[in-house]
C-alpha cells in the first residue's frame, strides 16, 4: 500500500517489517505527527496510537477508521492466501 494522502492528513509508511507495517498519520498543514499506527500481536490487528496533544473531529476519525480497516483487511487476506 501507498502513502495516502487526504484533505487534512497524510498517511505515511515509515516501517515495512517482514509482515506487518508501521504508518506515521501526519498534519498536511503544519506536518506535526498526529498518531501511529501499527500492529498490536495481543489483538491481532493494526491499532492507532494518537500523539499527545492531537485532536480529531468526527471526519478525521472516520478517515482513520476506514485506513485501519483497509490495511486489517488486506493482512487477514494475505494471511488466508498462504
């Protein structure tokens, strides 16, 4: 997956591990680091871990979420292939 970028964010690949990935979610604006995300191995899933200090609307999570959703689904769709 590419970096993605949105009106107000940018979704950036900073790590490629041998199976999982870690994503810096950065303001367009001011380029402050708003959160990570990366996988967490108790839930088997990638999570977002927010910085301190960010603050997010309804638009802003929604856009998180659906990021989130799309890099869980594509890992279980690797996961299944094998």
């Amino acid at each position: 997956m590419d970096d993605l970028i949105t009106k107000y964010m940018t979704f950036k690949l900073v790590e490629q591990k041998p199976k999982t990935q870690v994503w810096h979610i950065v303001n367009n604006t001011s380029g402050f680091l708003l959160g990570i995300i990366s996988w967490y191995g108790t839930w088997r899933q990638y999570v977002f871990c927010p910085e301190e200090g960010s603050t997010f609307n309804d638009n802003c999570l929604e856009t998180i979420q659906t990021f989130l959703t799309s890099l869980n689904n594509e890992y279980r769709r690797k996961q299944n292939a094998k």
